[in-house]
C-alpha cells in the first residue's frame, strides 16, 4: 500500500512497531492533556467557589477559608462526592434548601453554585448563633474551631486544620 507523500509498504510485522510507538505516543499526549485539564478545573472550581462565596456578601478572609475548606473536602475539587454530587462542602443531606436531595448519604446538587450556596445559608445560620462561637474569626485556626464547634465535621481538629492549610496554601499561596 503506498500513499502519497507516505510510504507505507511491506508485511505487518514490519509496520507493528510503528504502531505501537504511535499508539504510546497518543496515549502520553492524552495523559498530559488529561493532567493540565484536571489542575486546571480545580484551579477553576476554587476561584468559582470563592467569587460565589464573596458575592454572597462573606468577609474576603473568610472567602479565603471555606474557599480551602471547599477544596479540603473535596479532595482538591476531585472527589466522587464532588463529581458525582457537585456537592464542594461535603455536606450531608439534611433538607438544604438547594439540594435536589440525596445521593451516596450527601446532598446533591444540579451545580456547584448551589452548593456553595448551602453553605453559605449554613454558615450564616450558626454565624449569628452569638453564644456559640468566637466573636473574631481572624485565622483559619479559629475557623476550623469554629467548624468543629457547629459540629460540622467529626474528623479530628488538628487533622482538619492540617488539611485546610494545606489547600489554602496551594490556593492562595500562603498569604
């Protein structure tokens, strides 16, 4: 078999090597697309996350902390919970106004919108329960303090500020 411009003759013992170079060629640049796309949906779903966040009308600080509590439970916007659910917050189903209802036991959402919208009605709700919390939110610390406080993640504290300052680190590079 000839074409023009190329060449292609001979037996396919000959033209498998070929192939197979070809083949792992395609599967690398599809791996490296696959790669650059996914970091940069989560770079994406973080700043989604936090004008939605700030146009709710929260302090720029606190932005900044459920932005990385966001990306925190939801592994890097890259949790089943999160693809599946749409679900940011890892928030369990409980009647959320935006929640469409429940799904692998966790709110599910049509978008991530509505998602960040949930919680920000939470945080709303147990933000102006004054005898609960600390009047001051300044330091991502006193806001996981304050998560745990609303009972609203049972993991260990210290495990759960480690992860959030992990994310808000990535995110907002350390500032």
């Amino acid at each position: 078999m000839s074409m023009r411009g190329l060449r292609i003759s001979g037996s396919f013992s000959r033209q498998f090597p070929i192939l197979v170079a070809l083949s792992g060629i395609a599967f690398l640049a599809y791996k490296y697309l696959n790669e650059v796309t996914t970091s940069k949906t989560s770079t994406n779903y973080s700043q989604t996350v936090f004008n939605i966040l700030q146009a709710s009308g929260l302090a720029d600080i606190i932005c900044r902390f459920a932005t990385s509590q966001a990306a925190f439970e939801s592994n890097g916007f890259n949790s089943a919970i999160f693809r599946s659910n749409n679900n940011a917050f890892g928030m369990k189903y409980a009647g959320q106004v935006n929640a469409i209802g429940e799904k692998n036991g966790y709110a599910n959402y049509l978008t991530v919108n509505e998602s960040v919208a949930d919680f920000v009605a939470w945080y709303t709700r147990h933000r102006s329960n004054i005898l609960s919390l600390p009047l001051w939110i300044n330091s991502l610390d006193s806001y996981v303090s304050f998560l745990k406080n609303q009972n609203y993640f049972e993991s260990d504290e210290a495990a759960y500020l480690e992860g959030c300052q992990s994310y808000y680190n990535q995110i907002f590079d350390g500032q």
